[in-house]
C-alpha cells in the first residue's frame, strides 16, 4: 500500500501548535512533504529556534503519521523561520529587515535589567536566532561592559552614511554609549532621548535580525513614555526583583506599556533567590514567588527566576554574560528559560499583532 502526500497532510492537521492552538497545517508550519513508497519526510518550520517545545511538537508530530496504516520510516526536519510582527513584511517593517523588538524595561534602575537583556540576547543567538541589542539606557549604558565590547570601535559605512553594529557573542551590539563617551549620567528630556533613540536605530545597519533587544531607561517617566512610543515594539519584557512586588514599581511599568497597547511579554523575577556558592542550595531571603503571583495577578506571562548569584555578577562585569562563559551552569540553564519563554511569547504576540505598526 502506497501512501499520499494528501495522508500525511491530513494525519498533521490533528497536530496543534500548544502557543497557537492551532494545527501545523493550517499555520503553514509543515514543509517539502515528500512520500516514497511507504517512508515519509517532512519539515515543521517552527516560528523561532529557541522553541521549547521543539521536542514535543516533533513527537506529536511522529505519533501522528506513524497512525497512517503501512507508514514506514518517519523523518522530521526540525526548522525555524521568525516571523516578523508588521505583517507587511520586513522590507515595509520600520526598520527594515529587524523583525520583531522586544524591549526590556523595568520600574526603577538596579534590578539587573541590562545583565538580563545581555543574557537574553545572548541565549538567543546560542539557538541560532539573528540578534540585535540596542543599548537605549541613557542613564547607565552598562551594555558596552557586560558585552566586552567597551573598547570597540563602531564602524561607519560611509556610503550609506550607516553606523555599522559592534559583533560579539553572535550579537550585533550598538549602546548609546558609543556616541557619548561621558560615563556621567546626561541629563535628556523625554522628547530629546526618543528623537536621538529613534534616528539613532534607523542608522544603523541592522541587516537581518530575528529578535533586536532593547534595553530600556529605567522608570516610567517622560523619557521612557516616549521612547517606548517612538519604537515599534513587538512587546515588553518586564524585570522586577522579589522587593519590587511590595513597592508596586512593576506594575506601574507594566501599566505605561498597556497605555501605549504594547503587549507584556512577561515578568523576570531578577536576584529572585540566593544560590549558595559553597553549598549549592537555593535560600530565598525575600519572600518566595512574588514575581509569579504578581504576574497572575496582573494576568502576564511569568518567565521565570534568576538567582541572586555572585557569578552572574563577576561574569557580567568581566564582559562575558553567564550564557557564553559558563553555558553548563544552572544560572545559565536559568537564563535560557527565559530567552526560550521570550521567544515564545513573541511568537504568540506576532500571531494576535492585528495591524501594521508604522512608527511614529
Ligand atoms: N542575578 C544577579 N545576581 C547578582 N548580581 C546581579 C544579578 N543581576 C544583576 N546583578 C548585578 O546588579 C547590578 C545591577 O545590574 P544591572 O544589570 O546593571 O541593572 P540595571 O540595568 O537594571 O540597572 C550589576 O552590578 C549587576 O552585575
Ligand atoms: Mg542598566
């Protein structure tokens, strides 16, 4: 007995997407079906490579076809394609060939937001994602230093009058840090800090990127307000520490983004609990759990906890993020939790983005 392409087709349309909740056919995720005799390939082309439920999806995928009576070997290309969030295209995007922007934002300075999107960018180039980080942070542009890239030099393409990203770990790196060389903290008004921002993203070479992180000022005040505005954001990622959740400065960052309609991709709960260097155990000094419960609360995706650890502290001063230097350990593990929870959220905010963004 033969089998069809049409057979195999149809065994998929039982196969949903969990993040989607739609099946892989009709979200044109299976590819190059190809049948000969009784064996069977196909590819899923997942919407990011940092899918965590990559694993699943291909079981369920094989549990499927392997029901088609007679079926022989089975086999499955896992691939990715990002989709980008203005559905128009990336050549129509705002800034062309960026596909989707994630910015990382938190309610006050000091709760380790740049040490998280550093991680976050890094992680997600790991799975072979395209990755940009723009150091918006006027106030503290740290990326420079967690990245290891305090002493490049950015490139200009003279012809195109481009700034030329800074590469490192896989990330291509630009921080307005590199235009002003003050390390004190400048004083910006909202209006001046989103228009140097917002020309600052359009000159530069981007190329094709996946997943551009950008790591917000601190707070919710007038500068942030309109940078948030100015940037076509895919979503925020919100990062709180276990303290924040008492002082209410979260929520207060997670109410600006709702203003602006920019979806909440979740909360990181940041030095969430001690990791004992010596002992390895886990204490939670502050109450345990309040990113999650504030996170329910506020009806947001929780995407996990980062300990409260010495190392991610020395790696990221040294200018090598946990991620890159120490990728077998549990803060790492910890780190790529979220990069995998980012990714997926960002999937499923492309799928509900309704109209194109245009920027303002
Ligand atoms: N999980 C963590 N464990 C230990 N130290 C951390 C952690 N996250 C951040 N830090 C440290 O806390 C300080 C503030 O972090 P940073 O990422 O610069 O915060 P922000 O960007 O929110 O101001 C830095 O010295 C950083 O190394
Ligand atoms: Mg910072």
């Amino acid at each position: 007995m033969t089998i069809t392409n049409e057979q195999v087709v149809e065994a998929l349309r039982t196969v949903n997407d969990p993040d989607l909740h739609k099946d892989l056919v009709s979200l044109r995720m299976i590819k190059d079906v190809v049948v000969d005799g009784s064996n069977v390939a196909f590819s899923v082309e997942l919407t990011t490579p940092a899918c965590p439920l990559k694993a699943k999806i291909e079981g369920d995928c094989r549990r499927a076809v392997s029901a088609i009576p007679g079926v022989g070997e089975i086999s499955i290309n896992m691939t990715s394609n990002v989709r980008a969030t203005d559905r128009r295209g990336i050549e129509q995007a705002p800034l062309p060939g960026v596909r989707n922007i994630v910015a990382v934002a938190s309610g006050k300075g000091g709760v380790g937001k740049s040490t998280v999107s550093a991680n976050l960018a890094c992680a997600l180039a790991q799975t072979g994602a395209r990755v940009g980080l723009m150091d918006a942070d006027i106030y503290g542009p740290s990326i420079p230093i967690i990245m290891g890239v305090e002493d490049a030099e950015v490139g200009i393409d003279q012809i195109k009058q481009q700034i030329i990203p800074v590469e490192r770990y896989g990330v291509k790196i630009v921080s307005m840090g590199f235009l002003q060389h003050a390390t004190a903290a400048v004083i910006w008004r909202g209006p001046m800090v989103s228009k140097a921002v917002q020309q600052f993203l359009r000159d530069v070479q981007w190329g094709e990127i996946d997943y551009l992180i950008v790591d917000l000022p601190p707070g919710t005040g007038d500068a942030q307000l309109t940078l948030a505005q100015a940037i076509p954001l895919t979503g925020a990622v919100i990062v709180m520490t276990p303290q924040d959740v008492a002082a209410s400065v979260a929520v207060k960052a997670i109410a600006m983004f709702r203003r602006l309609d920019v979806p909440i991709l979740g909360i990181v709960e940041n030095m969430s609990y001690f990791q004992c260097p010596t002992c390895n155990t886990r204490h939670d000094i502050f109450s345990h759990g309040g990113g999650h419960d504030a996170a329910d609360a506020l009806n947001v995706p929780f995407l996990g906890e980062i300990p409260l650890d010495a190392q991610i502290r020395a790696e990221a001063d040294e200018g090598t993020p946990t991620v890159v230097i120490s990728p077998d350990s549990p803060q790492a593990l910890a780190f790529r939790d979220v990069a995998e929870g980012v990714a997926q959220q960002v999937s499923i905010a492309v799928r509900k983005a309704p109209i194109p963004l245009a920027m303002a």
